[in-house]
C-alpha cells in the first residue's frame, strides 16, 4: 500500500505528549488564528466588491463608502456593514478573485479550506494549531462541521453540532440514558487513576512490540494525546453550553474568544450557521450579510477588548482572522429571483500584523478576476491567476509557519502582512 | 512465521477461493509482521461483522490454525455481515444522512419521530443491496432488480410501493406499483431526496453522486476554469456553455447525458412536506422530460438510451464498474483512501469478483484473504512507511461490539424538536448515541455523517477517546449489574466469579477469560495486563468492599483500552 504515513509529530521534533507537557507555558510563537466559514457562497456584490450600475451585474441597492482605501457597498438595510468597516477598516484587508475552480458546495470547501482536492489535506486552521499550538489542551476548536484535519486529527475536536462535547466533558451533562436504572459507573480520583495506570501502562507495552513504528506507532500515540488533551479538557466543560443546544453564532464568538484568551486552543473553525446558498430569493443576503458582520464586529472587539498573552497586548494584536466562504454568487439573477454559484471568491483577512484598509486583487464588470501578480499581490496582466493555495501559503508564512511542506510548489500570495 | 493456511480457505455455501482460481499472494518482506491466529480472527470478525470471535473460535483457530478457513467462512454468513455490507457502501455513497433535520413527520408518517424517520428513509438503497449481497445474488442486480426493501416507515413515505405487510414488520422485498423503469436502488426514491440537485441543475448532481460510488469517477475533481464571463445564472447560456465551452463540455459533454437518464422531478425533493409522496414523473421518458433539464438526450458516454435501465445495463458493461466495487471494498475493509488502492491489488480483486459470477460475498473473502489485511505491524522503522497496521472501530462496529459482549445498548431520548426542523416535526426520539450525527456522537467518533463529515477519521482524538471512556462507564456498570442479577451459568460475561468472590485466584481467572473475549488474547493469569487489571479490582475492593464496584471498575478500563477501540 502506498498511503502516506503520518509522522509529522514526530518529526516536528521535541514534542513529547504528557500532561505536564501540555500543561507547560503557553509559548506564543505564533498567533492565533480564527477561521470564519460563512458557509453557502456569499454575494459579495452585497459589501466588499461593490458592482452598482452595471447591466452585467444584479445589484442590491446601495451606494459605495470608502473606508481606508476599501470600496463597500453599503445601505440602511446592512447598517452593520457600514458599523464593521468604521471601526476595523484600519485592520481588514481584502482580497478579491480567489479561483476554486469549481462550483459544488462540498469540493468548494475543500478547496477554501485547504487549498488542495485531496481529500485527506489538513485545513488552515489545522495546520496552524499543528504547528503553533501543540501544547495547547485542545489546540484546534471545531465549531464547525466542515472541516477538514487529515493527518492532524489527533490535535482537533469537534463540538458537534448540537454541542454534544458537553456531554463527554462533564458527567452531569451526559446524554440521560432510556431507563434510569442504568447509572454509568462514576470512579472516584483514586479509582481513575488505577483506570489510567491499566490503558496507558498497556499502551505502552504496544509502543514497544506492535506500534513502535510508522503508522501504528502515530494510532497509539493519537489515542493516548486524545485521552490526556480530554482530561485538560474537562475543566472547561461549561463553556461549551448545553448539550443539545444548537451553538449560535454569538455563543461561538464567546467561545472562540474564551478558548483563545484562556489559552485553550490555538485555532478555530466557526461556521456562523447562515445559510448564504441563495438560489431562490437572493434578497436574503441583506440580512444574511448585516447579521454576518454585525458578529464580525462583536469578534474584532471581543479580541480587541481581552488581554494578550504578550505585555500590555490585546487578543487582536495576537490573533489572526480569515474570513471566506467556499464560493460567491452569480453576476445575474436566475429566473427563481436567486443567484447560483459562481467560482470566484472574494475574503477578508485581519489581525495581527494584517497590512490593513486595503485591497488586492480585483474582478471586472463581469466578476471575472484580475490576474494577480502572487509575489507582490498587485494586479498584473502579465500575472497569473490568484487560487486559494496562494492565499492560504501567504497567510501561514505571515503567521510564521513554512508553507513548503505543505504546499508544495505554491508560490505563496505576498503583500497580506506588514 | 505464522502463515494463514491459505489454499483451506474457501468451503461450501457459494463461490469459494478455488472457483475463482486466485493464487495465494507471495509472503511478505520478513521485516512485515503478520497477525497471528487470533488477531487475524479479531479482524476479520470486526470487518465482516462488527464483532469480536468468541472465545470458542479463538480457542479452535489457535488450537488448530488450519481452522480459520470454516470460522472466517461463517463470518460470511452471520447475518451481522449484512450490517457491514451496509456500513460499507454507506461510505461508498453516504445515504445515511443522520446530521439532516429537514424530514417532516406528516401525512401517513405524521407522530413518527424525526430520529426513526432519518434512520428509515435513508436505509432502503443499503437494505437492497446487503439483501442481494446475503442472497447470494450476483451483485449488479443492485442496478437490475425489479424490487427494493422497505420497513414499515418507507412503506407509508411512497405512494407507489407495494406489497409490504405490517404485520410482519422489518424490512421487506417490496414492488413499485408505477411504470418507472427497473434499475434496483436507482430506482429507489431515496436516491432523489437524499441528493440534492437544484434548480438549473437539474439531475446532474445525482449524476455525479451515481458516478462516485459506482464508477469512482467524480467530475467535482475536476477543475473548472471558466472561459470569460459566463453567465451561470442564465439556464441559456449553461445550456450552451455546456456544449460550446470546451472547459464546461470536457465534463458536460458526459454527465449533462447521464442526468438525463433519471426520471424524477429535479429539484422537488428537497421541498418534500407531506408524505405518502410521489417523485417519479411517468412522462418522463415517454414525453422526454429531459428536453426541459439538460436539454440532451440520455446517454452513456455516447452509448444512447432512454430509461434508467439502459443506463444501468451500460454501467455493468463498463470495466470501472467492477474495478470501482473491488476498490471500494479494498478501501473499506483495509481503511485505506479510496485512491490509494494499489492498481494491481484493485484489479486482481476485479477479476475475483467477475470471475465468480458477481458474487460480491466472494469479493469481501478475496480481501480478507489479501496479504494487506494480514498485516500487523512493521519490525523495522524503515519498513514501517506506509505500512497500514491497525485499523480504528468505527461508530457502527463500536454500537454492535459493546451490544454483544456486554448487552447495553447506548441510546438516549431527544425530547425537543430538532433545530431548524420544519414546522409540524416530531421529537427526534430515540436515538443511537454513538451513530447519530446529530445529538449522538457518530462525527465525535471520527464517523460520517453524510452531509457535512464525508471522510472518517481512521485515528484517535479528544473527542473519539472522550466518548470511548463514556461509553465503557455505561457499558461496564450495565454488564456487571445485569450479569450477577442472573445464574452463572445464564450470564454475558462473569461466569467464574460472584460479587463475593475475593481469592486471587479465580479473580484472575476470570480476568483471563475477558482478555479472550474482549481482545481475543489468550494471557496467562499473571500476565502483565491482567496484574493491571488485578490491581483495578483489589484496590477498589479493598477501598469499597464492594465487589460489584471493583468489577465495574476494573471493566470500565477494560472497555476503554486501546485495543478496544483498534483491531
């Protein structure tokens, strides 16, 4: 068989799993990044590629504001819209013409999120928390369903999307079982101890015969990182909300921006819950869009208002967010008042060290995208086409972390950080 | 080394490994270690059936390792394989949409709740096929049978299924009573309300859905480059760009004809509020109703046709058809990506499966007797690299393991409706914690849920070993709670003790018999892991003088060991 073997902790070198391990100082080498996945295709026409006027484009009523030097098209409809870019122009820059090359939902994303049609790549966000934020007790937050962690599975967790990792994490949260007799058995501290010292002094009689190498190795060593990252876990139960309760929008900035200060986890994938997938009715994207960026706002001013882990910093300073949708929308109106999908994105990217109230990239009258030259990010006739490979290579080697390992002959996007 | 006696293999009960004239596989590299008896009993038990081997079994194969053959063809025939058929070519075609909440409880289903709905609804393709694949029915009648099975719920959601008797119950082999052209589960209107293909799109999004899991072919693979500013929002101008753009017509020019084939509403299904309903349009190939979607005539890869069962027979003629089968269950029962199924090894399982009249049963014991799936380790870094050894339980063996050799079974009732269900819903209801999507922990466990999670997790993470410690706490309490409330001799597991019991000796007995049920390990009494387990119990006990407890406690770690949750 020739599947690629995962070995990547072991070869990031001096990462050896234990609690006092992940318990140790949260070294800040990197920011932290936050990943909103407004999922569905947003009509960018709606805010930040303002199209007014144009017999080749349907576009909502508006008119353009210039903020910084970023043109959005804004109206009493979206007020959030405008509120968003007063207060964070400075820090936001967007970037237009992203190619997925493709117009499904599912490949879309796969595509946004990692840059790659392979179906085991590990998303941004993944790759991030792998390489920054290992000793965290959960160094990826998924409040998301979309995601996708490949070989990093073992550094994530999903909250579910009714927030069933509440359950798990505290007893007295447990799905309730059909007939109450049924009590689980509960140890005391003692009694987990000996549990323990039976599963991990058995573990480790596999690393020394069958798993001491290669793939079986990285299964046990993935199970054991899974119970110790659990047991760090526990104490956070209740911020995870109530199990069964579907996590809105606001409840996971909360989250997101607890896991992040407290130094819980070091990434975040965040599906807000709006369904922008507007092919019957395309007005929905007003309130969708306001809705949006009204969160947005409440995200910037969450990080802007916590303290960093560095001196005198705030979370803003320290954490990087991207905002993009897997697809956007048609120029025109279908005959069911909706807009289909179309393969060409528009994003947005702010934080810490972001070169903000900017703008690269650019699409025509067509929502065709301007070749890019990838280097520099200015816009180039003799350029090449921007795809979401390059936007993701640029924004890892901003954060810090090489992108060549993991896209391979990408020449990552330039021009995104100071 | 111990090698398996591979030419014993293949007894009665239909095609066997000496019809279909497979040579053995040559060994493997000496630094490859193989699974012993037992171990290669365990796996082959937990793919074919999601269960482990009894004590029994494992006692005849390591007395006698020239037995494995007849156990290993038992398996075969234990109707749990049924349940993995399913589990298999649900990954193959993710029909199990157990994260959905858009199924209305209304009309002849209204009070069903919505858990039983999603569970029902979504079964009945899986059902026909593990039917065909049980009896032994050559397996591209899941593309030709006239019939599909339904239960009680997919009987009252169509208007057009016959024959289904109440008073029985369970699944059933059932007729549909329109015209609609016979082409098994294409026929079946899960297909339509399962994939969604709107609009414009009209059936191309089943289409591709066929193609993926029948000929792992996936157009979405394809990058798509268009030419200018198409208009996509245009049905026109897509008609046009379709055939016109070269970069579009690259694709279009074959599915645009495949999605013509399907004879159902476009876009209807995801709209569905009242059942029994409808979804096949009669008209369709007698008045042409692709005319209206695609605007071409059906057709398979330039091979014409009119009905679902022109393209069904074209499918089974087409070589990728067998090599995507023999891929798949490769790929499942080896837990590798579909893609990195080694070509040989795809096409040596394709011609066992032809080779036996398409007897996929035959297929399942070609892989089981695949060197690949005897692997279990690597003796040396170097030979590690891409070695696959151990494979992760999935969700659904996790549900059948713990429910055999404990008895619990993990469910919970979701009271509330469900978020974001259409209005008239039930309750979601009972549901099956650790395969639902939705309140359960199905994706938590590295499963799919068919909607949003379409790839398993083949490893370990918080969350997977969180709900594993969960489940064995359940499990644990309920097993030694129900055993010592029965006669030994009636009970699950703790035959050889009572709660009184405290001599060393036959505590560690029966600490032996369960390292040989639960991971098929025949250990000595003072075998390092059973001291471990010693330890669990005579602390416990002595801390509580509570024998219950000390079982309860020493099987609650033992559920939740690694080699509960790899085989």
């Amino acid at each position: 068989m020739s599947i690629r073997r995962r070995s990547l902790l072991a070869s990031a070198g001096a990462f050896a799993l234990g609690p006092s391990t992940l318990r140790a100082a949260q070294a800040v080498d990197g920011p932290n990044v936050i990943f909103v996945h407004p999922h569905g295709g947003w009509d960018t026409t709606y805010s930040i590629d303002p199209k007014p006027g144009l017999a080749t484009v349907d576009a909502p009523v508006g008119e353009i504001t210039t903020y910084s030097e970023i043109p959005v098209f804004t109206h009493s409809s979206r007020p959030s819209l405008g509120a968003y870019f007063d207060a964070w122009a400075e820090q936001t820059l967007v970037v237009h013409g992203l190619s997925v090359r493709s117009i499904a939902h599912l490949e879309c994303t796969k595509r946004m999120l990692t840059g790659s049609t392979d179906e085991e790549a590990p998303d941004l966000v993944a790759i991030a928390a792998h390489a920054l934020g290992r000793d965290r007790p959960l160094p990826y937050l998924m409040l998301a369903d979309r995601t996708m962690v490949g070989p990093l599975a073992a550094i994530a967790g999903r909250v579910g999307p009714t927030a069933q990792i509440r359950a798990l994490l505290d007893p007295g949260d447990a799905l309730p079982p059909i007939d109450p007799r049924h009590a689980p058995f509960v140890g005391s501290n003692d009694e987990e101890a000996l549990i323990r010292a039976f599963v991990e002094g058995n573990a480790a009689r596999a690393q020394a015969e069958r798993a001491a190498y290669g793939y079986n190795a990285d299964r046990i060593a993935d199970f054991l990182e899974g119970r110790a990252r659990g047991d760090l876990l526990k104490p956070y139960a209740s911020w995870f909300g109530d199990a069964g309760t579907l996590l809105g929008f606001d409840a996971m900035i909360g989250l997101a921006l607890d896991a992040l200060e407290s130094g819980m986890s070091k990434t975040v994938m965040m599906d807000p819950l709006l369904d922008f997938d507007t092919h019957r009715g395309n007005g929905e994207q007003t309130v969708l869009q306001d809705v949006l960026f009204a969160g947005l706002d409440s995200l910037l001013q969450g990080l802007a208002a916590r303290p960093g882990q560095r001196s005198g910093g705030t979370l803003l300073d320290e954490t990087v967010v991207v905002v993009a949708s897997e697809l956007s929308r048609t120029p025109k109106m279908n005959a069911y008042g909706g807009k289909d999908h179309w393969p060409y994105c528009s994003v947005l990217l702010l934080g810490a060290g972001v070169r903000g109230g900017r703008v690269l990239g650019q699409t025509d009258d067509a929502m065709v995208p301007a070749l890019v030259d990838i280097p520099t990010g200015a816009v180039d006739v003799a350029g090449d086409q921007l795809r979401p490979e390059n936007f993701l290579a640029g924004v890892l080697q901003g954060i810090g972390v090489d992108p060549a390992g993991w896209f391979p002959g990408t020449t990552p996007l330039g021009g995104l950080f100071a | 080394m111990w090698a398996l006696p591979w030419l014993a293999l293949g007894i009665a009960c239909g095609p066997t490994l000496e019809d279909t004239s497979v040579e053995p596989a040559p060994a493997r590299d000496p630094a490859v270690a193989e699974l012993m008896p037992a171990q290669y009993l365990l796996r082959a038990s937990m793919v074919l059936r999601g269960v482990r081997p009894s004590a029994a079994e494992i006692q005849q194969v390591v007395d006698d390792p020239s037995a494995l053959a007849a156990v290993v063809e038992g398996y075969l025939y234990d109707p749990r394989f049924g349940d993995a058929m399913r589990d298999l070519h649900n990954e193959a075609w993710s029909f199990r949409a157990t994260a959905q909440t858009n199924v209305p409880a209304s009309g002849t289903l209204a009070d069903e709740p919505m858990g039983r709905l999603r569970r029902s609804l979504y079964e009945s393709p899986l059902r026909t096929i593990s039917y065909i694949i049980e009896e032994d029915h050559p397996y591209t009648e899941i593309l030709t049978a006239d019939y599909q099975l339904a239960d009680d719920v997919v009987a009252r959601a169509w208007s057009n299924l016959d024959g289904y008797d109440p008073a029985v119950g369970g699944w059933q082999v059932v007729g549909w009573t329109d015209d609609r052209p016979r082409a098994g589960i294409l026929s079946d209107n899960v297909l339509y309300i399962r994939f969604a293909s709107m609009g414009s799109n009209y059936n191309r999004g089943r289409a591709n859905s066929m193609s993926r899991a029948l000929l792992c072919h996936d157009y979405l693979d394809r990058e798509i480059t268009l030419e200018g500013a198409l208009d996509l929002s245009n049905p026109d101008v897509v008609a046009d760009a379709v055939t016109a753009s070269e970069a579009c017509a690259t694709c279009h020019r074959t599915l645009d004809p495949l999605a013509s084939f399907f004879p159902f509403r476009t876009g209807f299904a995801l709209y569905l509020q009242e059942w029994p309903a409808e979804l096949y349009d009669p008209n369709w190939v007698t008045q042409e109703g692709w005319w209206y979607g695609t605007e071409v005539a059906p057709s398979y890869y330039g091979q014409a046709g009119t009905s679902l069962d022109d393209l069904a027979r074209d499918i089974l003629a087409d070589d990728r058809f067998a090599l995507c089968t023999a891929k798949r269950f490769y790929a499942w029962m080896t837990q590798t990506p579909l893609h990195h199924v080694p070509d040989d090894v795809a096409g040596d399982l394709q011609d066992v499966l032809v080779g036996s009249g398409w007897n996929a049963r035959t297929l399942a014991r070609a892989v089981v007797m695949h060197p690949d799936f005897r692997v279990s380790h690597a003796r040396d870094a170097a030979t590690a690299d891409g070695l696959v050894g151990l494979q992760k339980v999935r969700p659904e063996q996790l549900e059948r393991m713990i429910a055999d050799l404990t008895g619990f079974t993990w469910q919970t009732d979701v009271p509330e409706l469900c978020c974001g269900a259409p209005a008239g819903s039930s309750p979601v209801g009972v549901i099956p914690v650790t395969t639902d999507a939705w309140s359960g922990f199905q994706t938590l466990l590295g499963g799919i849920d068919g909607a949003f999670v379409s790839q398993p997790s083949n490893t370990a993470n918080t969350t997977s070993t969180l709900a594993l410690r969960q489940l064995a706490a359940e499990a644990a309490a309920f097993l030694v709670r129900e055993d010592f409330a029965l006669p030994a001799a009636e009970r699950r597991r703790l035959r050889g003790v009572e709660a009184t019991t405290v001599d060393e000796a036959s505590i560690r007995a029966q600490l032996v018999s369960l390292h040989l049920d639960l991971y098929a390990e025949q250990v000595a009494a003072d075998d390092a892991s059973v001291s471990l387990a010693w330890s669990i119990w005579s602390e416990v006990h002595r801390s509580s003088g509570d024998g219950t407890r000390a079982w309860q406690a020493t099987l609650t770690a033992m559920l939740q060991d690694w080699r509960m949750f790899y085989y």
